[in-house]
C-alpha cells in the first residue's frame, strides 16, 4: 500500500504505513519545536501579518504607526480607545472604535477633553480640545509582542474638569526605561463626563445616567486588556495609578462592576471617592441638579442639550456659582457609596499603595480671607463642629497665632483630600486582603528657578505671576498637592519651574524605584531601598515617610482621621 503525505506546495510519498507514521512524527516535532510554519504560499498572501515594521503594531481595529525616542522607547500616541462621543453620542456609554484600513499613524497626541484654562501648572502637549477625546498614549521598552512586561495606566487630575494624558509630568518614557509599559488615558471632564439628566437615564438602558468620564477610564482598561500584549505588555500584570481626581478614579475603578478583573494592583496619590464631597451623590439629586442646569441655558429637553455647541457648553457650566455636576450612584457603574462597598469587602482585592502629602491645603481653605491666627481657626472649629469643637481643638491645638497657622493647614488638607485618602486605605486594610503600603511624602518643593521671577505657587502646583511689586507669598514648608508626580514619574526634569537639586533627583530615584518595583511584583521594596511595611489587618500602620531621608514610621495621626470619620457619619 502506498501512502501519500500532502504539504502546501509538495507531497510525499511513503512505501508502507510505518515510514508514513514515523516521518509524520518528525514533521510535528520540528513543528512543536520552530513554532508556528507559514509556508511560501501562505505568507505571500498575508504580507501585513509577517511584515510589520518595528514601529508598527497591531491592534483589534487595525495596524498603528509610532515613533522610537532617542532613548530606544517606542511611543504611540493618540491611540483611539473609544468612537467620538459627538452628536447623539454626547453622554453616551463610550462605544467601540470602528476598525480602520491601511495604516494609521499614532505619532501625536489626541485632543484633550473639553475643559477651561484651570490650572497653571497643566504643561498640555495635545492639540487644543474636542469632545473627540478618546485617546490613550502608550511608551513600551518592547522590542517584539512577545516579552509581557508590566504596564502601568495612569489617570490625571484636575478636579474632574481638566488635565489630559499629555501632560509633561505623566510622559511615560521614564518608567518604560525601567521595564513599564506605560499608557495614559484620557476621559472626560465637567459637564461631558458627569451630567444626569431623567432623559438619559430613560435612555441608557440601565435607568441610570452620569459617570461617562469614568466608564471612559473602565473602556480604557478594557481595551489595554484586549491589546496590551500587541505592546510588549501583560494584560494579566496592569497597574492603574494617578493623582488627585486620578487617584479618586483608581477607587472607583475598584469598586465598578465596569472594571472587573482589568488590573492587579493599584495605586492612589491624594484622593479617593469615600467619604469625600467629590464623591457620588443619590441619582434624583444628580438628575435634578442636571434639570436645573439644562433650564438655566434653555435646553428643555435632551435634545436640546445635544444641539447645542460643545464651547457653549462648556462656558455654561464654568459660570462662577453654576452647581457642581457631582459622580452618581446610578446603579450601574456606582452600585452604592463607595465607603458601603469597601465595608462589605466588595472591592477589587488587590495590593494597594497609596498616600498623601504633608501639606496638602493651605490655611485658607478653612479661615477663607481670616487670618490664621488662634482666634479665627478656634471660631472656624466652633463653626465647623459645633459641640465637638473642643475635641478637635485636641487634635488640631492652637494655644498659639503660630500653632494656629499649623493647626488651620494640617485641618484644611486633612478635610480637602488626606482624610478621604486615609478611609480608603484603611477600609482595604480592613476588607482587602491584601497589602497596603501607605506613604506620607513630606520633600518641599525648591526654590524656583530665576526666570519665573516672582512667581508663587498655586493651589494645584501651578504658577500665579502678578506684577513687579507683588510680594512674594512664604515658601512651603511641606509638600504640597501634587508636587509627588514629577518625583514619583521619574520627570523631574520636564518641569522647568522649579530649580531642582540633588537631593530632588535622590527623593525623585527612591520613590520611583518604589513605584517600579510595585508595579512589577505587587511589594515596593528592593534591593537598596529603606524596609517599608505593608499595612494589613489590625494592629499598628506603618507609613513610609518619603524625603531625603526616607524612614517608615508609625501612623502618627490616626485619631485626628478616625475624629473626621465620626463627624463624616453624623
């Protein structure tokens, strides 16, 4: 009998079953052994597959063009996640990206959310703004898809109204030089990303509405999942970070449905959604709160509030005294209060390294244009807690006009964002099962540099100039908010403010090393670097100290957070 063996282009023939078995055996081992085999034939008819340039990768909606910086990182840039959300879109669920033909270049950033000129410290590289916004940015070491390195996404802040994943203090090169690949998301802001209204909630199939700059950020995740390893990266390896607005989005990336089993581990700088007047309010009050904005520019219906052009929008909702357009419990991406769902243990169970800044606010957020002396901070207490007045005058003393001024800044920063930061940390701890590395940074920001002249800081870490004579406002004497990102992102030298010292570039070294080493195994800790514990289950919390002199320490302020957590409650 004889035995025929057909291959693609040739076929064998064989005198007896036995030879006919035994070369069909060598053929699959030197299959198993070389990988997948395309023929001659095979590969002539699909050139794209076999043929991609190093800059080029593909991805679930087509093939992608990049650039390689003079480091050897391959960037991509303006990477659409989601289809624009214009026309009937606008304050839709973010929908998939039509797959394209051809190639499609990824070589500069895509257009920011819509937003206001807010904050001075925002070094923006993208192309103006749009309500065509869906775009991420991905920095990979890389070389093939095939080496599943750990990837980091990272969400900005600004208050939920501004910032965009161009920002010079987010560029992903430095930590994809430390083996990251590195992606930053952009979502959208204000009136874009947060409006209820009972019409879209009608609309949206879930009887709900609100959250669009969120499920934004959970789309982005889903997609890194989809695509990642076309990267370099490991989809089952996802870090998601950010600071501020971007740390509070990391809670809620926690604790939505939207987002399950898209990351392993987390990070959070200064922010979180529990117990915070950031946080999601009862869907009726965000509805209503979105009938009153919609009455007061004459929008009667929702499609009224479609027609009208993004800008005037936009303007609209910027009016000094115009309501906030807070999250939303809707039932869908916000299943109940975030602080419930960490009390119940909901959560994403994952280690989570997260902190805040010594001097987070300023006296002013409390006393307003007061004086902080003992007086005025004694009557803002009294204003502020009514019978428990004296108790927190415990925690926060103020015998004195100076320790007034310490009291009024460590209470203003404990009520603007560290106290938030603290419930979240200390709930997983709880409810987790996980690790939690907690961090106090506490380096001051240098001098600035001569060429900003007499420039002071502002809130956000931006720049306020006034004229020749203005005076110059006292320096901090702690870290303000957001000054950890530079440091924390390796970018220290993006910043041209500030004129950065040796000792900057060494706290920058530690705290990105930790950042790195947590990204890739879950645990911060490293060869070189001071032991930092993990917080988790009962008993003492350490906390990482972060400055020249890095130190784990003993929480020092718990019962100033479990104070603000009582009052919280009532």
């Amino acid at each position: 009998m004889t035995l025929r063996l057909a291959t693609a282009d040739s076929q064998l023939v064989f005198p007896s079953v036995r030879s006919w078995l035994k070369t069909g055996v060598k053929l699959l081992s030197g299959l198993l052994l070389l990988g997948p085999v395309v023929s001659p034939m095979v590969a002539a008819q699909t050139p794209k597959l076999a043929q991609l340039a190093p800059t080029q990768v593909r991805v679930a909606e087509g093939i992608l063009e990049g650039s390689v910086t003079a480091a050897g990182i391959r960037e991509f840039k303006g990477v659409p996640f989601g289809a624009p959300p214009v026309g009937e879109l606008r304050w839709k669920e973010p929908q998939p990206v039509p797959a394209w033909t051809g190639v499609r270049a990824a070589k500069q950033f895509g257009p920011r959310a819509m937003q206001l000129p807010l904050y001075g410290d925002m070094s923006f590289r993208s192309n103006g703004v749009s309500e065509d916004c869906l775009y991420l940015n991905v920095w990979t070491p890389a070389k093939t898809d095939r080496e599943r390195l750990p990837v980091l996404v990272y969400f900005y802040g600004g208050g939920f109204q501004a910032g965009d994943g161009s920002e010079l203090r987010y560029d992903g090169e430095s930590m994809a030089r430390r083996g990251i690949v590195t992606v930053t998301v952009n979502y959208r802001l204000g009136v874009f990303g947060f409006l209820a209204h009972p019409e879209l909630s009608r609309e949206s199939g879930h009887n709900g509405s609100g959250n669009y700059g969120f499920m934004d950020q959970s789309a982005a995740l889903r997609w890194v999942q989809q695509n990642i390893a076309a990267f370099g990266g490991d989809p089952r390896q996802v870090t998601i970070g950010g600071e501020s607005a971007g740390s509070m989005s990391v809670s809620a990336q926690m604790v939505t449905p939207l987002a399950k089993n898209t990351f392993a581990r987390a990070i959070g700088e200064s922010g979180s959604m529990l117990n915070t007047s950031f946080g999601p309010v009862p869907l009726s009050e965000a509805e209503q709160a979105g009938l009153s904005f919609a009455a007061s520019i004459g929008a009667p219906s929702l499609a009224a509030l479609r027609a009208l052009p993004a800008q005037q929008l936009l303007e609209a909702a910027g009016k000094p005294g115009t309501p906030r357009l807070a999250p939303t419990i809707d039932g869908y991406f916000f299943l109940g209060k975030p602080a419930e769902i960490f009390a119940a243990g909901q959560q994403a169970r994952v280690p989570l390294l997260v902190g805040w800044n010594s001097q987070e606010m300023s006296p002013g957020f409390l006393l307003g244009k007061e004086a902080p002396t003992a007086d005025n901070f004694r009557a803002a207490v009294q204003k502020l807690y009514g019978r428990r007045a004296a108790e927190a005058l415990q925690l926060y003393p103020a015998a004195t006009d100076a320790q007034a001024e310490q009291a009024a800044t460590d209470m203003a920063g404990d009520r603007f964002i560290a106290y938030s930061t603290w419930k979240w940390a200390d709930a997983h701890r709880q409810t987790g099962g996980q690790p939690v590395y907690r961090y106090l940074f506490a380096r001051p920001r240098p001098a600035m540099t001569a060429a900003m002249g007499n420039a002071t800081a502002g809130l956000a870490g931006g720049v306020i100039k006034g004229s020749g004579a203005a005076p110059k406002a006292p320096a901090a004497t702690g870290a303000v908010h957001s000054a950890e990102i530079e440091y924390a992102l390796g970018n220290l030298a993006t910043n041209k403010v500030y004129a950065w010292t040796p000792d900057d570039y060494k706290v920058s070294e530690t705290l990105q090393s930790y950042f790195a080493n947590f990204i890739k195994t879950g645990n911060p800790n490293g060869k070189g670097l001071p032991a930092w514990p993990a917080a988790q289950g009962s008993g003492p919390v350490p906390v990482l100290r972060v400055d020249v002199t890095t130190k784990a320490e003993t929480e020092a302020h718990r019962a100033r957070y479990q104070f603000l957590d009582q009052a919280f409650s009532k």
